[in-house]
C-alpha cells in the first residue's frame, strides 16, 4: 500500500470535512485563558456545529464551519488574537509544548524565542512541527514532531531530529539558530519530497555532529485527575467545554497533545461528558471517520470504544491517511470501503495483514 500525503488544517486554509470546513486554532504554547475559550465556544455556535475537536499536537478545531462564513469567522479569530492576521506565519507556527511547563521556565522561553524568529525559518512541508519538551523528563516521546528539544541525561538542552535516536546538544542562546540550520539541512537534502522528518531520515543520513547525545529517559504521561480532564476521542461541544471551565472556576486551560484539559486554578469537581480518571479510551488514536470527515469511508469510534483497553497501542483510521497518529501502532485498523484492513505494528497507510474485516470478525479477532 502506498504512503498517503495529507496536509493539516489552519485558520487561513480550513480543510473541507464531510460536516463542513476544519478551521484550526494553535493556542500559544498551548494555553488559553478562560475568556478564550468562552470566545471559541461562542464562534463555534455561530459559525460552525458546536463540535470542538482537540488534535494530537494539542490544538484546537472549530467544525462544520461553512465556506460562506469562513471570512467572518476568520476576522473574529484573528481581532481576539487568537490567530496570526499573516498566513505564512500562522501556518509556520507548529510548536506543540509539554504542558507541564512552568512560569519562566526553558520551556517557555524556547517557545517565544521560536515564536519570534519563525520567518527564519525556510519553508517546509504543512504537517512538519516543533516539539519542546525540555523538562527534566521527556513526556511527549509519543507526539509528532520533526524537530525536538528535549533534556539531556545531564539536565543540558539537545535538538534532536525525529527518527534519530539521539541528538546534538545546544545552549539555549543558540537553540533558535540550531533549529534553522537543521530546517534548511532537511530542504537542502531533499527532505520536502519525503514530507517528514523521520522519513527522510529513512534514507539520507544525519551529519555526525547532531546525533551524539542521548535525551533523558522518557517521563510518564499524567492521567486525569484533580485539576486534569480526560476528553473522550478528543472531542467535545462548545458547551460543554463552556461548562467546564464555569463549572471548575479555571482561569486558564492548557491543551495536552494526550487529549486530556489542564486546568489552571480550578477546582477539581466532576463535571459529566470528562473523564476525571485513567480510562484505556485516553490510549487510543480514532479520527472522526465517517459521516464526519468526507474521506472517511467507515465509522471510527465505536469499534475504537469497544477495543479500549483489549490490545496494546490502538489506531483506528477511517481511510489510509492516518491522520490521527503517525507513529507505529501495535494494531491500526483502516478504513476502506466500509469495512477494515489490519496492520499490525505498523502505520495507517502501510501494508495490511488482512482486509475487508467487518467490525464482528474484528472484535472476534481481538476477544
């Protein structure tokens, strides 16, 4: 099976879904205040269906927005500065962050030192991104990303790139001049023709120099709990998420890549349609599929439910693009022709080991 290319969504270049357009909001270094959120909400109910996904790089999608009112929609996103008047640089502006960083920390300092300097960087591919994760313990191993910064065994910053297994070790003053020379490396090599980092890397090798420190060893994701609020598929009406930030008092929320809320300031409280507890449906990778997204050609998230906890990693994929996860799953079920190809250990658009399962003889397979 041949690899598919997709691209990714953005305020400026919404993605036609089979419930209207896909307009994407990039919270900076994954944080909104709760007046933010009141404000998505409310575009969500006037320009779209009300439906709100959160996507594996910890952003934000109004849905079912139609074309007609995509100008209007677009103006209010950018006058409340929630989205770049520029097009280039808001679709350059792919940081995904642990949002386990603290006020002041590298962290974020990383983030608005690349934030401010994202013109220098050459043009790449829409889906490539940067990923900070330099706390003492790396927490986002299992996010996509092409560019890393990640701590080194001794506490130091490294920029490692995705695929290799290790990377190059920087101060922070250099970081930003770093990530530049790896992009423009990555064009100069031919990296826009395989379209992602750790795929070029399939076949062109990394200079010596930036592949010779190990990252710390990776941290555990926290779960949901106390202030932290599983959402179930990533996806959520306005209300609710409305609700949830009146319901616990939150000042801020920040957006995990892990589908789950961090709510800053609020009161740990159960509120219905989150889950306020480890649940095995937080594991698994399920895009909306079918009726929802036009490419989807099978519904998604019932079998993703029912298999919930029954195999190791889990990716159920309406169509061969996999948009959903990137990495290597231990089972990916992909959509086609309203029924399902197994891949095991494997991606979404890599060759399956069966095909044309229905969703019984899947669960059979898996009892």
């Amino acid at each position: 099976m041949s690899r598919v290319r997709g691209w990714c969504p953005s305020a400026h270049r919404p993605m036609v879904s089979g419930d209207g357009l896909l307009v994407r909001v990039k919270p900076r270094i994954g944080r909104l205040s709760d007046s933010d959120m009141k404000t998505i909400g409310l575009l969500s109910d006037s320009y779209g269906n009300g439906v709100i996904d959160l996507t594996s790089r910890g952003n934000l999608q109004i849905r079912g927005v139609a074309k007609a009112d995509h100008p209007a929609l677009l103006a209010d996103l950018i006058a409340v500065g929630l989205v770049d008047a520029e097009p280039a640089r808001e679709e350059r502006r792919n940081i995904t962050v642990s949002p386990l960083w603290q006020s002041g920390d590298r962290t974020e300092r990383l983030y608005h030192a690349i934030e401010a300097r994202l013109g220098d960087l050459p043009d790449l591919p829409g889906k490539m991104g940067v990923v900070i994760d330099a706390g003492p313990s790396p927490v986002l191993t299992g996010v996509s990303g092409d560019f890393r910064f990640e701590s080194a065994l001794d506490g130091q910053l490294i920029l490692r790139a995705d695929g290799a297994g290790r990377g190059m070790a920087v101060i922070e003053a250099d970081a930003v001049d770093a990530l530049c020379e790896m992009a423009r490396w990555f064009v100069a090599t031919g990296g826009p023709e395989a379209g992602r980092m750790a795929r070029h890397l399939e076949r062109v090798d990394l200079p010596a120099e930036w592949r010779g420190d190990g990252a710390a060893r990776a941290g555990a994701r926290p779960e949901p709990g106390g202030a932290v609020y599983g959402v179930p598929f990533g996806r959520a009406t306005a209300a609710d998420l409305t609700k949830l930030v009146s319901d616990t008092g939150a000042r801020h929320v920040r957006v995990s890549p892990w589908r789950m809320l961090f709510l800053e300031g609020a009161a740990g409280v159960e509120v219905e349609g989150f889950l306020s507890s480890a649940d095995p449906v937080l594991d698994v990778a399920a895009c909306p599929g079918a009726p929802a997204c036009a490419q989807g050609q099978v519904e998604t998230r019932g079998i993703a439910r029912a298999l919930a906890g029954r195999v190791g990693t889990l990716h159920v994929s309406g169509c061969a693009k996999g948009c959903a996860r990137q990495a290597i799953s231990e089972v990916t079920l992909v959509g086609r022709a309203g029924r399902f190809d197994l891949v095991r250990n494997g991606r979404a658009g890599d060759m399956p080991e069966r095909s044309g399962l229905t969703d019984a003889q899947v669960l059979e397979l898996f009892a």
